[in-house]
C-alpha cells in the first residue's frame, strides 16, 4: 500500500513540474480595444497571426490571450466596419489598440428592405436595436427585447401570461378595420404574424437570443419598398450567424420568479357581511344567504410561479463554411394557477460560399414547438365578484365538492345551477382542460451571386415558407357551472386544428458602382416577389357525453400577392443621396379591375457635416438633413373572408347554427360584398435631421412626419335592399396621423474601468378621422367596443376626433363633487337623455411616449436599466363600472362581491352608469420594466463566465385606479395580471 502511494505522490510530482515548464514557455497578452474617439469596441476578434490563438473583447473593450509563445507576436484586430490593424507585442505585455474606421464603416449597419446601404446614404427614417442594447433578464419574446427603445414603435403587452403576445404600433394606426400591426421580417422572409387558434405569440418562434439587431422602417421612402405590406412600418430581424474562427459554445441559462405585486381592492369576508347588512338587513332572505368564512379568492387563484430558460449555441466554420446551431428551451408557469407555457426552439444558420467567393449561400431554418396549458381566465373576474363569506369547498359532491351557486342556494345537491351567478374561480381554473400545442418553421434559402463577368452585379433569388399547425382542446367537466346544459349531459368538449401555409418567391439584380470621376456611387436594386398564403382549419363541440354533439366547424382559405419593385441609390459627394422607389403589387383579395397598385416614394439627404463649414469641426461629428415622401398600401383583413369583392354564401359557424330538438344543423347564409373594393393607401411626408457631436459621443435623431390614410378599410352598415348583410366591408372614409419623434444617445463616461451609456427617446402622435362617408356626411359614427356583460359600445370612430375615442355620457355631480347616479348632460338641449347626448371623451392611446435605458460598467460590474414613460392614455375601467350596491344581491338568489368603488359611488345599479364617462380614468403612467446587475468573471482561458441578477416590472407610477393603468385598446375587464419577475442568470462562453 506505501508503495501505490509513494507511486501516487511522484507521478503527482510529475505533473506539476511539467505543468510549469509548460507555461513557462507561454505568456499572457492583456489590453483593450478602443476606436478613434477612445471609445471601447465590444467584439472585436484579437488574433496571434500565424496560430490557431484568438479571442474577443468584452463590453469594455477589454482581451486577454493566453497561451501566447515566447518571442514577439503579431496581434491582428479585425472587426466590420473597422480597418484590421496588426500591432507587435510580446508574452507579458499590455497593449491598447485604437481601430480606425474603414471607408466602408458606414455601409454595413443599414439594413433595409433587399438588400443593405451605407449608413450614410440611408435617407429613410429607421431606428436599429442591436442585441448588446436589448432588454436583459428573462426575455421571452422579441417584442420584449425592444420595447422602450425606439422613438415612435409602441409596443403593449396583452396579458401577464408567460409567452404572451403585444401589440406593436409604429406610429400609430392607420387603418380602422384593416390590420395596424408592421410588417415583420426575419432574414428576409416576410412572416404571418396574425394569431391562429391555440398560440399565445405567433411570434414565440424566434428565439430573442438568436437575433442580432432589428431595424425598424418608419417612413414611406424607407416602407415603400414592400408597398402592398408596408403601410403600418416594418420591422427587419436579422438574426446571428457563423463567423470565420475557432469554434464557439454559448450556454445561458436564467431562473426566475414570478409574483403578483398588487390585487383589485374587493370586501373580505367580514366587510361583505357589514355592507349586505347595511343595505339589505331588513330583507332576511338575502342576509340568510352569507356565510361564515372568510376566503380571499384572489389569492386562492393566484400563486407564486418558476420559470426557468435555456439557450445554447454552437458557432463557427468548416473552412469556408460558417455556421450557427442554436437550441432553446423556455418552461415558465403563470401566476394564474394551472397556466403553463413551455417552448422549444431550434435554428440553424449555413453561410457556405462557392466559386471564390461569388457565390454566397444563406440558409436559414427556425422550428418551433409550443405546449400551452391555458387557465381559465374567466376566474380572474369570478375571485373579484364571488362571495367572500363561502369556502371554497362545502363538500357538494354533485359539483366535485366545490361551492356552487344553485337555484336553492348554494347547500342544495339536486337543484340546478344559476349560470348568471359568478362561478366558484378555484373549480374554474382546476375543471377546465384547456391545452393546446404549437408546430412553426420559417426557413428560407437565398443565393447570391456575383457576375463574373460584372462582378458589381449581384443576382438574388430567395426562396422562403412559413408554416404553422395548431391543435388542442378546450374541455370542461360535466359537474361544471359555467357550461351546464340542463336538457343533455353538460360539460364540454372541444376539439380545433388549424394549419398555415405560406410560400415566397424573391428575385432581384442589384447594381453597385462607385464613379470615383464624378465622385458618385450607384446603387440599383430591380426585382420581382411572389406569395401565397394559405390557412385552414376546422373545429368541434359537444357536451362530455356526446349526445349532442355540433356539425364539424371547416374552413378553407388562400390568397396571392405578386409585386415588381425597384429602387435607385445615388450619392454625390459623398454630401447629398438621392433614393426613389417604385412597386406595383397586386393581390387576389380585390377584383381584377381593381387588383393593382402603384405605390411610389422618393427622398433626399444633405449631409452638412461634408461641408466645408462643418466638415473640420471637433464639436459637431455628423450633421445630415432628410426630406421623404411615399405611398403604401394596405390589404390586409381582420376577417378569413379573403374575396371580400365576391358575392357568396357561408356556412353557418356554432354562434348561428339551427337547434331542432337536442340535434344542431348547418345552415347558408349570405356575406356582405363589395365589388368595387380596393387598396386603402397611406402617403406620407417625413423631414428629419441626424446628428453627432463630440466625436460621436452625443448622437441621435429628430423626425417630423404627417400621414394621411384614404379609402379606409370600414365595415359599415349596409343600405337597405343593397346587399345580402347588413353590414359591409368597404372603402369608406381618410385619416391623418402626424407626429415628433425625438432621440438621444450619450457617452456619459468612457474610461479605463468605468463606462456608462445612456439613452433616451421622446415621441409625440395623434391621430385623427376626417371622413366616414362617401358623401362626405361628417355625422357619421361607427361605434365599436362592447362592455362586457351588455350590449352597449363604448368607442367610437367620429370624424373630427382621434381614432377609436370613448363614446360616453358627460356625469353630473353634486355639491360635493360626487357623481349623481343616472344624471347626464342634456348636451344636445332637447330635454332628453339618449343616445344623442353622447359626446367624444378622451381616448386609450397615448399622445406622448417617452422611452429612457442606461447602461454602466465598472470593471468587471456591469448595471443596465430601462424605463417607459406613456402620456395622455386612458382606460374605461369596466371592473369599477360593474361595481354597484345593486350588484351585492341578484333576484335569482345569490351574493356577489364587488369592489370598493361601489363605496366610492355608492350606485344601486351598473344599467344606467355603466355609459359614464366617470370610468373614462387617466391611465398615465411611468414603469421601470428592467433593472439588471452582472459580474463578469476573469477569463481561464477561452472560458468567459457572467453571473447576473434583475427584476422586471419593476414598479409602476400612474393615478390609474385599476390594476394595471397599461391595457391594450383602453377596455380593462379583468385581464391576466402582469407579474413582477425576478431573476438569476448565467452565461458562459468557452
């Protein structure tokens, strides 16, 4: 035994000293990266010509070699848009290495639509976000990424729920029944980001951790090149990619959780028995319903929910292939109780390269799979309004133990449920079945080939598909409630499937030259798009037993778009750029005489920093004018009627079906048509001016834009006898959408050891109706919006006034400033109160936006935050509105809770105050969204690990009286809570 560990202890011996020789025939290079203002450049690859021995410089700036021989080395520092710079260094030394900008520094930053431009000769208005400036933390989705970052692009989400869709507006909606959502591209494959039936985010298919940057175009002359598509923006994604090196490993890893930082304010136990006692204690009927208990359904739905995110990548080239392999997994609970969302992504990134380089490849594929187990959110509603004074389970074995309102009470085994009456929120959420599963791919490849015999004439075709399958059901027990069926079994079974199927077609030549003569550069781009879309799906409902079981719901739906573009690039002196652009599109959605559109544009730089008067400046680095004026298109439909110009029959769908006895039956009816409808279109005017001082230090941009939108895509009512529905889509009516937009981007501090950024961007928009008619009758109102519960509307379309504006009676209020129940304005002076004494208040779209983010680094600390600011939006808070004295008793036998805004009013009823611009609240507000703090460890060798914490939604400041003052569309009616997430995360990079 002595000698095996005397045998141990030498070989052990062995190894040290062999160790040590080793690295003492190696050495470590240590510096940073900086450019010509001293500034650090994060990224750049820092290589040992000759060896195999690189690696990249951190957010600081900062690199460290190891391994370096003995003996003087050359460093060679490469990065895009930088000259390379080869500097002498030995093993120990120190070094700083300042890049210089190559001539072509500017020309690989902007991206637009086919193709790219010199950031210089870009005379559109676009905003880029690069992924070292995203939002930090457990990002799920790409609209988190950027949200707050960019002037004019506003972006809300719909819900708290994990994986959750937003709504993205740039600048502001143009259309009233068209879609307002932009055009999303991902690696040049316009995708269909309308949702499909069981997805919670059509966009959940891109991986925010595989994208590069997202340019965002914002005016016609930059939009107009995808006409037909372009009308509400376009968001250009350009995810990561292989680079020419060594192998590389990314694995990132975050935990996190969720919490709910606020409740609606409701009567516990004790205060509901006080105030039923108060207003119905000479009624012992109603008093003799309460209970004992004292449950808090809120917080018997809501929970404390994990989630947990994974990401890894594997990047790099097999000689002169480059590739990028990623693979994400996502696994987060809501804290609604039983909602679970879990997401796996895959992409894929080859960028082979052929015949020395003239031909280049791309080819791009992203998969997609999405479980979704979806709460019932109606709870969220029944947990504010059911009796607090009852447990949440009384033992009733007809409804599974849980406590159930029937038309004996709620103790009566055999007597049947009051379906009007909130349901138990516990027995929602835990008899519903509602789960759904998610298939997408988007690929693409793309080849480009450069002439050999013209080698400044490149050929481009991209083949592209985006396809999409869901599938799931939504069951619910017989025992249940909210869906009992007294003359068949009860419960519910459903059964969807839906399935997406879209294909693209790209070619185009480009032309690039530079006249160095006449000091010019040419840029020509000419080419030709082809789409189809196709989607289908189909639908099932019975009761749990199948005695009653609905005809099969089916639908089968296409349509084409075909479009020729071009566009012309010149720049003269590298002072003044010209850019015109043309595209004709067409689409099967209109009739053929009405198929086609043109859609022009045109813009114009100055760029007085090349001028003699500026261009030797130290304080002004960049100073240019912009000037664009285009036309785009709109065609894109709410509705899966893709031949809105045909007159035609629909078969009958569950809401309009024929009832004969316990079977259902199918019926045709005829659609609203409209042969003469067409492209509504939006021109636009935008001025901006870019601008740089301090060496860059200060940057940003100022726009001025006004939009104006005719031919708007309305569904209108019919004239009698001039259609077969009563209701039409058609083109009806024009817009105007102006606005500012403001931003900045300051260098605070660039130090050796401390460096801090900041950004801050403003915007300013309002949108307004000129016309509803085709007569030009100013009078005419579209009311939409409906309260929950009721068939009043609460918005309305009014020519004159700001899209999608409250549609509400003006409250009267007392000496005391308290609102008189029922007691309107006689606005219109003829002593009665009706419909015509509705008026125009207020409306839930903000009229400033203001957006701040700051990122600072202290050695190997590093601190971000970001922040958002929202002016002038309000909401109808339609959970005060339902809030009355009145509602604490219905006549068919049962308590209901409500809120403590029925103190406030102290109403006896929703029916007459509901219509009360008194629920029209100030929704302004002012949320943190991100806060995050790293530490980057030092590197060991090629391993660089970084550890970071954070929380998101910070905390929000508003005077809003709800839950949430950020409500998409303004209408708040017990939506799912937005959580505060905290986090922990790792990222290791070897």
């Amino acid at each position: 035994m002595k000698k095996i560990y005397s045998f141990r202890y030498r070989l052990l011996l062995f190894f040290v000293f062999l160790s040590n020789w080793v690295f003492a025939q190696t050495g470590v290079i240590t510096g940073r990266v900086v450019d010509d203002g001293n500034l650090p450049l994060p990224g750049v690859t820092i290589s040992i010509k000759g060896t195999n021995l690189s690696t990249a410089a951190d957010v600081n700036g900062y690199f460290k070699l190891s391994n370096v021989p003995a003996g003087p080395q050359t460093l060679v520092a490469s990065f895009i848009g930088y000259k390379n710079l080869e500097q002498t260094a030995e093993a120990g030394a120190a070094v700083n290495l300042q890049m210089e900008p190559s001539s072509l520094a500017l020309n690989e930053v902007a991206v637009i639509g086919y193709g790219t431009v010199r950031k210089s000769d870009a005379t559109g208005s676009i905003g880029v976000v690069t992924a070292k400036d995203f939002n930090r933390g457990a990002v799920n989705s790409l609209q988190e990424a950027i949200t707050g970052k960019l002037a004019g692009v506003v972006i809300t989400s719909n819900s708290g729920a994990p994986g959750n869709a937003s709504t993205i507006r740039i600048r502001g909606g143009a259309s009233i029944n068209g879609s307002n959502d932009p055009l999303i591209v991902i690696d040049n494959v316009p995708v269909d980001n309308f949702l499909m039936g069981g997805a919670s985010n059509i966009l959940a298919t891109i991986n925010p951790n595989d994208i590069e940057n997202i340019t965002v175009l914002k005016d016609a002359s930059a939009t107009a090149i995808y006409g037909a598509r372009a009308s509400n923006g376009v968001m250009l994604i350009t995810t990561k990619r292989g680079t020419k090196g060594p192998a590389q490993i990314n694995y990132n890893v975050i935990a996190s959780l969720s919490t709910l930082p606020k409740h609606v304010d409701v009567y516990n136990g004790d205060e509901f028995r006080s105030v039923v006692n108060k207003v119905y204690g000479n009624i012992p009927a109603v008093t003799a319903l309460l209970g004992t208990e004292n449950t808090d359904w809120q917080k018997e739905i809501y929970q404390n929910a994990f989630g947990q995110d994974h990401n890894i990548s594997f990047s790099g080239s097999a000689k002169n292939l480059p590739y990028r392999v990623s693979l994400g997994y996502n696994n987060s609970d809501g804290v609604l109780k039983t909602y679970n969302f879990k997401r796996t992504t895959v992409a894929v990134g080859l960028d082979p390269s052929l015949l020395k380089n003239h031909l280049n490849i791309h080819i791009n594929l992203k998969g997609l799979y999405n479980t979704n187990n979806f709460a019932e959110q109606a709870a969220i509603g029944n947990a504010i309004n059911y009796d607090p004074t009852k447990p949440v389970r009384n033992g009733n074995t007809r409804w599974r133990g849980y406590t159930t309102w029937t038309d004996n009470g709620n103790t009566d085994i055999n007597g049947a449920p009051v379906t009007l009456a909130p349901a138990n929120p516990v027995a929602q959420l835990e008899l519903t079945d509602n789960k759904s599963t998610v298939r997408r791919s988007i690929g693409n490849v793309q080849l480009d080939y450069k002439m050999h015999f013209l080698p400044d004439l490149h050929a481009n075709v991209n083949l592209g598909y985006d396809y999409a399958q869901s599938f799931g059901h939504n069951n619910a027990r017989d025992s249940t409630q909210w869906v009992y069926i007294p003359v068949v079994a009860g419960g519910r079974l459903n059964n969807y499937e839906e399935n997406k199927k879209n294909k693209l077609f790209d070619f185009y030549l480009n032309y690039i030259k530079d006249i160095k003569s006449i000091q010019s550069r040419l840029n020509v781009t000419a080419g030709y798009s082809w789409s189809h879309f196709y989607n289908d799906g189909k639908s099932q409902s019975s009761d749990v037993a199948r005695t009653a079981p609905q005809p099969l719901d089916s639908y089968i739906t296409e349509y084409y778009l075909a479009g020729f573009f071009g566009r012309l690039d010149y720049s003269f002196k590298d002072k003044y750029q010209l850019t015109a652009t043309v595209r004709r599109d067409g689409t099967s959605r209109f009739a053929e005489d009405r198929r086609w559109g043109w859609f022009p544009a045109a813009a114009f730089t100055w760029r007085l920093k090349e001028e003699n008067f500026l261009k030797n400046s130290n304080t002004v680095s960049d100073l240019k004018l912009r000037v664009g004026y285009g036309v785009t298109g709109q065609q894109d439909l709410l509705t899966k009627n893709n031949y809105p110009y045909l007159a035609k029959y629909t078969i009958s769908d569950q809401t309009s079906r024929y009832q004969l006895g316990d079977a259902f039956y199918n019926t045709l009816r005829p659609d609203g048509y409209d042969a003469n409808i067409k492209w509504e279109t939006t021109t636009t005017t935008n001025f901006g001016l870019d601008y740089g001082f301090l060496n860059g230090r200060l940057s940003g941009a100022v726009d001025v834009y006004f939009r104006k939108s005719k031919d708007l895509l309305s569904t209108v009512p019919a004239a009698a006898g001039t259609n077969f529905s009563a209701f039409v889509l058609t083109n009806v009516g024009d817009s105007e959408n102006k606005g500012i937009e403001f931003s900045l981007n300051a260098v605070l501090a660039a130090k050796k050891d401390f460096n801090w950024n900041l950004g801050y961007n403003l915007s300013y928009n309002r949108t307004k109706i000129t016309n509803l008619s085709l007569n030009g009758n100013t009078g005419t109102i579209l009311q939409f919006g409906g309260i929950s519960g009721t068939f009043n509307t609460i918005k309305a379309h009014v020519v004159g006034s700001r899209t999608g504006s409250f549609y509400v009676y003006q409250q009267i209020y007392d000496t005391n400033g308290k609102p008189i129940e029922g007691a309107y304005a006689d606005r219109n002076g003829d002593d009665v109160i009706n419909s015509s004494d509705l008026y125009i208040y207020q409306n839930p779209d903000p009229v400033i936006q203001m957006g701040i983010n700051s990122r600072a680094s202290y050695k190997r600390w590093d601190f971000s935050f970001s922040g958002r600011l929202s002016l002038g939006n309000y909401n109808y808070n339609n959970v005060a509105a339902g809030s009355t004295y009145r509602g604490l008793y219905s006549s068919l036998g049962y308590l209901a809770n409500q809120t403590k805004a029925a103190e406030e009013t102290q109403f006896t009823t929703a029916l007459q105050t509901n219509m009360s611009d008194f629920y029209i609240q100030n929704a302004s507000f002012f949320r943190m969204d991100n806060i995050n703090i790293g530490y980057s460890f030092p590197d060991v060798k090629r391993l660089k690990i970084r550890v970071n914490g954070g929380v998101q939604n910070v905390f929000v400041i508003t005077k809003y009286k709800g839950l949430d003052p950020e409500i998409s569309g303004g209408l708040d009616n017990n939506f799912f809570p937005r959580a505060r997430m905290f986090q922990l995360g790792l990222n290791c990079t070897f």
